[in-house]
C-alpha cells in the first residue's frame, strides 16, 4: 500500500517530466518527513532533546526541498542543498547522540546511498569523497577525544529503540530507492527489447517490400519485353495480309481465307492488350474487391455469350450447368474477367469436337466453380508456374496466341475476393480448374 502510495504521479512526478533521480528524491523527502516526525517524540521520550530538535529541523527541511523539487521544479539546487544540510545535520547528530555508541554510521551510510543515487557524475565524484572523508575524520576525532561524543542513552531500552527506529528508516529508503532503479531498468529494457522488435519488424518488412519490388520489376521487364515482340509480330501480320489484298488479284476464297487469318490476328491482340491493360491498372492503382450478392446463374450466362461464338466456330462443345438460385458474395467485375480468362483459355486449348464444361456445386459452405475441359492439358513442368508470368508467349490448337498474363490475374483477381484458384490434371486427358467463392448467408 505503501509503495503504491508513493508510486502515485501526483506525489513523486510523472515519468514523462521527471527523471529517475527526481521522482526517488521526491520520494526520499515524503519518506524523511514521515521517519523524522515519528522520531520526534520517540527521541524526546528516550531523553534525546538535542537529536529531537535534530529531527523537528529535518521535518521542515524535507518539505522545504520536496516543495522545491516537486513543484518549483529546482531539483538540482534541493539535491546541492539537500547533500550539505544532510552532513550537517548527521555531523551534528553523531556529537549529541553517543559518537560511535549510537546508530550514527548508519545514517550516513544513507546518505551516501543517496548521493550515489542522487546526484549526477559529475557532482558524484565530489560529494562521495566529502563522505568518506567526513565520516574518516569524525572516527578519528572521537577516537583522540573519546568524551566529544559522550553516551547519552538514559537506559539500554533508549538505546535499543533508537536503533530500531535508524535501521527501519535507513532500510525502507534504500528499499525505495533500490526500488525505483530496478522498475526503471525494467522499464528502459522493455523499452529498448520493444523498440528492437519494432526495427526487426520494420527491417523484415523493408526487405519483404524490396524483393516484392525486385519481382515486380522483374515481371514488368518481363511483361514489357513479352508485349514488345507480340505486338510487333501481329502488326506486321495484319500489314502483309492488307498489303495483299491491296496490291495482289485474289479470287473470293483466298481473300475469305485472309480476312479470317486478320480477324484472329486482331482477336488475339485485343486479349492481349486488354489483360495488359488490367494488369497494369492494377499495378499502379491497386485493387480492392468491391464485394456483393451476385447471382451465379446470370454471371454464368451474361459473361459468357462471346466465349460460345468463339466454341461454336471453333466446334468445340460449350456447355454451363449449375443451379439456378446459387448466390455468391464477390465482385461482379472482377469474377467476369476471372471466369472469361479460364473459359477462353479451355477453348484455346482444346482442338475441334472437344468438349469445355463450366459446373457449380456447393461444397462445405462453399461455391466452387469448374471449368474442365479435355484438351491437350498442361505439361507437368510448367504446373508449378501455371498462375505466374511466362517467359514466352502459348498458342492454342489453332495457333490462338497469348502473351500469358491471363492465369496470373485470374489468381490474383479471385484472392482480392476472399476465393481460391487451383488447378488439377485430368487422370485422361486435358485441365480442370477450380474457383471457390464465399455462399452469401441471410
């Protein structure tokens, strides 16, 4: 109760505006105001007037340096004058309370404790030796004039008491001040280990941002060094191909046959630069998944009317299935672009008289969307890398040509809503691959 009493911030200061040595003065002063009333009475009942009156003196002089330490905040200047009354006083009391007889040297072994802890190195290295050397010369007076300090305990009980009295009180302030240094080393080795952590933390996350920044920049090498050979192949393509029909007598089937070979060549690289374009947007914008109660059922037959022309002229077999009222909570832009890419791509890959099917099925409280389809599949050395940039460009059954951005964003765009994206041969032939979304709960 005691310590929590002096612990309070009103009594000894805050932490913040006073330091270690201000805040254990502080609380040597409330302590010595409380011991040296008590020891008033206690000294003038033992018949010790002079070391009373001693006593009395101590008990304004502590309020005088607490008021100056705690409020006035002249904590140096009561600390100097602290130090000097103190010996003073202590020199005073070791003449009229018995010399060597009485609990004189314990008094100053407080005060030295409370120097040590005080007073700042540079006025340690004066007052430890005014110490010393005070002590030294009063043993060494009473010692050539043993009656200068002459015994004045009126009984062995007088005696005991005063004793009793010295060591509480020399006890419970080195206590306090002992006290007071261990919670702050504490305190300042919490603070150091925090603050170490959090630079370990910060240092952690600076090396994580740059090799994320390395990759990204690998990545944007990549993507650039991709995009500038694939664009310049299928421009060049669409130049011959005009310039051909420009200059050279074609009759109406070869014409036909080109104006075909031009509208791939120009569906391929409106795919391309359109995933480019969303890779880069999200890129330098960042994405943030707008989550909401979509209806699978309409998603499924709105955002996949172009991918069955594409089936249809390519003659593979498109087919979706899924329960009607199925709802899911996910962003209607993001999942439209998701489910376009893995469908195109199950076309793409698989040759005419294939077959791609689209499913959904609830499993553990979640949708999982299918896309399966019995192609020429994924070779089993590039599974590992399947959702990450390509290094080279893939081309379908018919020479349908990507730049291999499309996967990488399906994974990226189904995490930003809270789903899972995965992919598993087929024990036959061909892919599937999986999407899992949140169910939407009333």
């Amino acid at each position: 109760m005691l310590k929590k009493f002096l612990n309070s911030n009103r009594l000894v200061g805050d932490v913040k505006s006073f330091s270690l040595e201000e805040r254990i003065f502080n609380t040597f002063c409330i302590i010595a105001f409380v011991a040296m009333l008590v020891e008033v009475p206690f000294n003038y009942m033992i018949g010790l007037t002079i070391p009373a009156m001693l006593c009395l003196f101590g008990v304004f002089i502590s309020v005088f340096l607490y008021y100056l330490s705690r409020f006035k905040r002249k904590s140096k200047f009561a600390i100097q004058l602290f130090c000097v009354v103190c010996h003073l006083l202590f020199t005073v009391n070791y003449f009229f309370n018995s010399g060597i007889s009485g609990p004189n040297l314990l008094l100053f072994c407080l005060a030295f404790l409370l120097i040590v802890t005080i007073v700042s190195i540079k006025e340690f290295k004066f007052w430890v030796p005014i110490n010393l050397i005070l002590v030294l010369g009063i043993l060494i007076y009473e010692f050539v004039n043993p009656h200068a300090a002459p015994n004045v305990y009126i009984s062995e009980e007088s005696k005991f008491i005063d004793f009793g009295i010295t060591y509480f009180v020399t006890v419970l302030l080195t206590y306090f001040a002992i006290s007071y240094i261990r919670k702050n080393y504490d305190y300042e080795r919490c603070a150091v280990l925090k603050r170490n952590a959090e630079i370990e933390e910060q240092n952690a996350r600076i090396l994580a941002q740059k090799d994320e920044m390395e990759r990204l920049d690998a990545e944007k090498n990549k993507l650039l060094s991709l995009v500038s050979h694939d664009l310049r192949a299928p421009l060049n393509s669409i130049q011959g191909y005009l310039e051909i029909l420009a200059d050279s007598d074609l009759d109406e089937a070869e014409r036909m046959q080109l104006k075909k070979h031009l509208l791939q060549i120009t569906k391929d690289t409106s795919e391309m630069l359109n995933n480019v374009l969303t890779w880069s947007k999200t890129q330098l914008e960042g994405s943030k998944a707008n989550l909401t109660k979509l209806n699978l059922a309409h998603i499924l037959k709105n955002g996949l009317s172009i991918e069955k022309n594409i089936s249809q002229r390519k003659g593979v077999e498109l087919t979706v299935g899924f329960a009607e009222e199925l709802h899911i909570m996910a962003d209607v832009n993001m999942i439209h672009l998701v489910l376009r890419n893995l469908v195109n791509n199950a076309i793409k890959f698989t040759p005419a008289g294939g077959l791609v099917k689209v499913s959904a099925e609830v499993i553990d409280e979640e949708c999982v969307v299918s896309i399966i389809d019995n192609g020429i599949g994924v070779k089993e050395s590039e599974q590992e890398k399947l959702f990450a940039l390509k290094a080279s460009s893939t081309y379908g059954t018919n020479n349908e040509k990507g730049v291999g951005l499309g996967l990488m964003l399906c994974k990226e765009f189904t995490e930003l809503q809270g789903g899972k994206i995965w992919y598993k041969p087929n024990p036959d032939q061909g892919s599937s691959f999986y999407l899992s979304f949140k169910l939407f709960i009333n």
